[in-house]
C-alpha cells in the first residue's frame, strides 16, 4: 500500500466521528434514533475505506460493499423491524449514567490497548505504521462497544444493533490486518453479516408475536 | 510413514458443494411444486452427495489429494472423511424426515399444524445447511472456511426456529446471536493466521490465504500473534464445536429443533465446527507443542461438564444434547493431543458419534413421534410397544457409554490408551469416569423409558404403536454400523489413517 497518498487528517476525523457515533448508537434508547446513529455511522466506515482507498485501489471496492451492505440493506432492515410503534428501547442492565461511564472507559482502555500492543495483533509491518495502528485502535474500540452493547442490552434489536457494530469494528480492522483479500472472501464476509441481520430481525419479529415483547428477559422458557 | 500422497486435480471437491447448493436452489424456487417434489429433490442429492464422498475416500486411500480451483478447493484424508460422514448422516436423516416432518401435527406439540407451503422451504434449508458444511469441508482458503461455518449458521438458523413456536423463536434467536458472535472471533483468528502467514514474506500474494501454504512457514510466525490467533480460533470455532464453557447454545437449539435437523446439528455440524478448529489450530503444534496440554485440557473439562449437566435432565433430547458436549470432549482431547494415536482416536470417536448420536437422536424423534412426549417422567414401559426403537436406543446407548463390544468402546480406549501413553494419565483417568457416568446417564434414562413401569398416566393411555418403516430403517442402519465399527474397527482404518496424518504433528 502506497501510504504516501492518504488524506491523513481525513482519515483521523473520520476515526474519531466513527467512535462518537459507535458510543451514541449503544447509549441512545430510542430505537430508531439508535438505528440513525448506527447508519451515520455505517457511512463514515464507508468514507474512511474510501480514504484509505488511493493507497489500495482495490478499497474502493470494499467501500461500494460496505455502502450496499451497511449503510443500505441493514439500515433499511432495522428499521423494518423496529416498526412504527412505540421505539423506546426496554430498560438495560446497567442505567444511563454508569452505561456511558463503561462506554467512555471500553473506550479509552481498548483504543490504549491496541494502540500499544498492535505488534501482537498485527504481524505485518504495515499494521505497525501510526495511521494503521489508530485504525485498529478504533476497530477494537467500536469491536467492544458493540460487545458491551450485545451484552448489557436486554431489548432484542438493540442487541442485534450491538452485533452491527461489532461487525463493522471487526470489517475495519481488515484495512490493516488483511489489505490484500481477495474480492470473493471480502464479499462473503460482508454478505453475512446482512443476512444474520436479517434473519436475526426475522425470528424477533416470530418473539414478538409469540411473547408480545421483544425483551431477551421474556426469553425463559429453556433453561439447562 | 508413506510418501507424500500425489496432488491430483478433481472436479469432485467442486460437485460436493455445488449439486446440494443447486438443489436446494431447485426446491426453493420450486415450492408451489409441493412436499413430495422437494423430498424426492432431497434424497436424491443427498445419495449424490454420499457417492461424491465415498468416491472421494477411494481416491484418497490410493493416497491421492484433490485439488481445484487453483488449490482453492483440497481434498486430504481428513476432509474426505467429514465429507462421507456428512453425506451419509444426510441421507439418512433426509428419509427419516419425510414421516418425521410432513404430517399435520408437530409431533412434540399435538393438536399445531404446519402449513403446508413451508415443508418445501424445510427441505430447500436442509439442502443449503448440507451445502455449506461440505464447503467448509472442502476449502482450503482459511477466510472462506469462516465464511462456511458462518454460513451453517445462517442456513440452519432457521432449521432450528422451524417450529416457530416459544420454545423454538427462543433458540432460535440464542442461536443465531451466541454462534454469530462466537464465530466473529474465529474471523479474527482466521483474518491473523493470513496477516501473519503474509508477513513472513515466505509466501507469494494469495498464498497466505491457503492453509496448506502457511503451513510451511508457520515457524517464522512470531509466538505473541500465534497464540493470539490460536486463542480467537478456539473461542470461534469452540462456541461452534460445543466446547465448554461456550457450549450454552447447543441443548436450547440441538432440542428445539425438528428431530432430524437435531440428528444434523449434534451429529454432524459440530463436527464439521471441530474439523475447522482442527485444521486451523494443528498448524501452529509443530511450533508450540505445548498447545497440546492446554488442549486435553479443555476436552477433559469440556467432558465432565457435559455429563454432569446430562445427568440432571429430564427432557431427553436435552439429555442427548448435552451428552454430544461430554462426546466432543473425547474428540478434543484426542485430536488435541497432536499425536498420531491421539488424532486416529479422536477422528474415530468423531465418526462413531457422529453414528450413535444421530441413532440416538431418531430414536427419542421416533419416541416423540409416537407418544407426543419426550420427558423421561412422562414415559415408560415402552419396549414391548416399540421393539424396534428400544433396541436401536438401547444400541446406541451402550455404544456411547464405551461399553464393549460396540463402536464407542473402540475409539474411547484408543483416546484413553494415546492419553496414557503421552504421559497424561490424570486425563486418562477423567476419561474413564465419564464414560462410567455417560453409562448411568443413558442407561438410567433407557431403563425408565423402555422397561420401567410408566409413572404418569399418560403413556399407558395413549395407543402408542412403532414408528413407520422409513422411520425405523435408518435407525437400524445406524445401529448396525454401531456394532461394525466395535467388532470390526480396522474397517474403518484406511481412511482414519489417512485423516490422522494430516493432523498428527507431534510424531506417533
């Protein structure tokens, strides 16, 4: 990759706007105001493979992936699943004021973790360059928020908007660790994740039919 | 040691995946065509796919490798074994479910009805699940192998929701949530061992990619990223393959799902999530041979977890899941070894679970089938009304407890005896106990089924008669492979032998 050529400055805004976003897509409760967030975010991802893309010219096509995959068909099925009805997201685990507290600090501890340790993450010389390494450093960051969210969040889509992000930190984190996958392999990976969107939001719309909530505590009828 | 087998270019690893993904394709478009076009669509393919494997075994005994695709695609011992077993277990699930799936009622919920339309859909999802286990089986390109095993989720996700009732939304979605995000973290580990591999800058532009390349210079991967990478693929690939502690998902879905994709997931996805660890993971023991005592370990406690959770069931089909979590653990533990006793025990235990645990599964189908029960409370006395079921439970029962003559017996001793022999006795001896325990949890629960008086009202009520022929058939067939594979287990060493080799790096 010809590092020469990348908008450097470009590149850090759009990193820092993809944490603000991932940090607001978890703590916001409206559903679909979430969803926004997510889908702002989802569009940022797309810029910043952009930003690499003159570097990798082969990133532009991971982009226009990203663009259909992300930012359109995702979007558009969850905001099919959340419906038009009320939106406010079932209470979490933990309230608004801790949540942003363990938000900031996933945050601030996987951003430094990776930042520093990106040798053991990383073995290809590229990785180890200063732009490189921020951009694992915010896809771990948006890798863990996501997990934290799939896991403190007891709404069904939140979790399933919790997996979106997790998704996109680990698809980031291709820039750096992976520039040279083939089209085939990227395409599979991010054909998935929307059809586990999909079928995820399929199967909770089966929950609230069946339950009348799409609340993962309702979720108790098996148990060891 | 023989030679290094010869590299022959076949179009059979691309037929293996390609005609079920077609035909799946077929039933799915061709729905309005009704059940009967999609169930003879399914025989047919699965039959196809079971000669393609069996060709592939033939081809692979007179120490061939199949290649295509420019290597994309690999054929050794190993996959060809996953592809025969894959195959086989499908077509005779894929019999056992014309009964089994088409009638009116689910048998586990009387008096609900499916709809007509979505028994096509059943069988195009049960084509596709096939499909994607035979590609992950078949590729050597370590990304597009975490592509398939995602893929297996995706397809039988909604396999297992199929019944769309409470039960089975909520596997369902644990399902299709705990596997996604189990199997985002093999990606990273998949995504490392090509970073990695390029790094070493032994390898040409793609072929860091193929497995069978970065083989060669593992060695110069640095130590910090190899156990990164090895630790992502276990969490990854384990949640799949049912390892403790990421084993949480597999009684919700292994139970809720119609019975023969229940016979699929226990008897055969797990494995083809264990043949990905495997694969991924021996590359990195000739380097780090001390994976091998982190990895018996697991198996050993992914073993007595599994049992003692069995024990306190009464539900079977929960019981049977959480007793293939104990069986994985024997596989673990042997495959994990590294050595070639160890692989050759682990991949015959593979085998002959994959046999008793899909017998074992049809048989308690054909229990629900004719009763509309499935709780171990709420059955008995039934071996003079069903002879058949009870002698292939039964069957399958002692053969899974290791009890000789049966096949389980063989494999366990050949794990216990590589244990032993790589100096591991206090695994050895874990093993020996939970096979003692697997012996009481399945005999206790055969006991009270079959022989013991019925203690509720209900199974004496209800005019309870054996299951018809296509239901029965592949139970007995798998019941005698249980007792082939026990008395005569050097049938099967040709190929295990084949498929121990790729794996065994640490030397007999």
């Amino acid at each position: 990759m010809n590092t020469e050529l990348l908008p450097v400055d470009l590149i850090r805004t759009l990193s820092m706007l993809l944490v603000i976003t991932s940090v607001a897509t978890v703590e916001i409760r409206r559903l679909r105001l979430s969803a926004v967030a997510y889908s702002i975010q989802a569009l940022i991802i797309v810029a910043l493979l952009a930003s690499f893309a003159p570097g990798n010219p082969a990133l532009y096509l991971w982009a226009g992936t990203a663009l259909l995959t992300k930012a359109i068909l995702t979007p558009y099925f969850l905001f099919r699943g959340i419906g038009s009805g009320d939106d406010r997201e079932l209470k979490p685990l933990i309230g608004f004021g801790p949540s942003v507290l363990v938000a900031v600090l996933l945050m601030l501890g996987f951003y430094h973790l990776t930042h520093t340790h990106v040798a053991l993450l990383a073995p290809n010389e590229l990785a180890q360059q200063e732009l490189f390494r921020t951009n694992l450093a915010v896809a771990s960051t948006v890798f863990a928020l996501g997990l934290y969210a799939v896991l403190t969040r007891r709404d069904a889509i939140k979790t399933v908007i919790g997996l979106c992000l997790l998704e996109n930190g680990v698809h980031l984190s291709l820039v750096s660790l992976a520039p040279g996958l083939p089209e085939t392999a990227l395409f599979g990976v991010a054909s998935e994740v929307v059809v586990t969107v999909y079928l995820l939001l399929y199967v909770i719309g089966g929950v609230r039919r069946e339950f009348g909530t799409t609340d993962t505590f309702a979720l108790r009828e098996l148990h060891w | 040691m023989t030679a290094d087998p010869a590299v022959v270019t076949s179009s059979l690893p691309v037929l293996a995946f390609l005609v079920p993904l077609a035909a799946g394709a077929v039933v799915l478009l061709g729905r309005r065509f009704g059940r009967v076009l999609a169930q003879a669509v399914t025989l047919v393919t699965a039959v196809a796919v079971l000669g393609i494997g069996v060709a592939m075994v033939a081809r692979v005994v007179a120490h061939q490798v199949l290649v295509a695709w420019a290597n994309e695609l690999r054929v050794d011992g190993l996959s060809a074994l996953l592809v025969v077993v894959i195959g086989g277990i499908g077509v005779l699930a894929s019999v056992y479910s014309v009964r089994y799936v088409d009638r009116p009622a689910k048998p586990d919920r009387p008096g609900e009805t499916i709809a007509p339309h979505r028994l096509p859909v059943f069988y195009g999802l049960l084509l596709w699940f096939l499909a994607t286990m035979l590609f992950g089986c078949v590729t050597n390109n370590v990304v597009m192998l975490y592509v398939a095993v995602e893929a297996t989720t995706l397809t039988s996700g909604l396999l297992v929701a199929f019944y769309w009732d409470r039960r089975a939304l909520e596997a369902g979605y644990k399902y299709l949530m705990l596997l996604t995000i189990g199997i985002t973290f093999a990606l990273f580990g998949c995504v490392l061992i090509y970073a990695a591999g390029a790094a070493t800058g032994g390898l040409g532009g793609g072929e860091a990619l193929l497995l069978s390349e970065v083989r060669r210079v593992v060695g110069l991967i640095p130590s910090g990223t190899a156990l990164i990478a090895v630790a992502f693929l276990i969490v990854g690939f384990g949640t799949k393959a049912g390892i403790a502690p990421f084993h949480p998902w597999l009684p919700d879905a292994h139970a809720e799902a119609p019975t023969p994709v229940s016979v699929l997931l226990s008897g055969v996805m797990i494995k083809m999530a264990m043949y990905a660890l495997a694969r991924t993971v021996s590359i990195f023991y000739p380097s780090w041979p001390e994976l091998a005592v982190f990895a018996v370990g697991l198996g050993t406690f992914t073993m007595v977890l599994g049992v003692v959770l069995a024990l306190a069931q009464d539900d079977l089909k929960r019981l049977l899941a959480y007793s293939s979590v104990s069986q994985m653990g024997y596989v673990v533990a042997g495959i994990g070894l590294g050595t070639y006793l160890g692989c050759y025990g682990g991949l015959f235990h593979l085998l002959n679970h994959a046999v008793f645990k899909s017998l074992l599964f049809m048989a308690v189908g054909a229990l629900i089938y004719s009763t509309g029960a499935r709780r171990i409370s709420e059955l008995g006395g039934l071996a003079r009304k069903m002879p058949i079921t009870s002698a292939c439970f039964f069957i399958g029962a002692v053969a899974i407890s290791g009890l000789p003559p049966l096949s389980g017996f063989m494999s366990k001793l050949t794990v216990f005896l590589a244990l032993a022999r790589a100096g591991m006795w206090w695994a050895a001896a874990v093993a020996v106990v939970v096979g003692l325990l697997t012996t009481v949890v399945l005999m206790r629960a055969a006991s009270a089924v079959f022989w013991a008086q019925p203690a509720g009202q209900r199974a004496v009520n209800i005019a309870v008669r054996e299951v018809p022929a296509s239901m029965w058939v592949p139970m007995v067939i798998l019941a005698v492979a249980c007792v082939v594979l026990g008395v005569m287990p050097q049938i099967a060493y040709p190929l295990l032998d084949r498929a121990a080799l790729v794996l065994a790096t640490l030397g007999r």
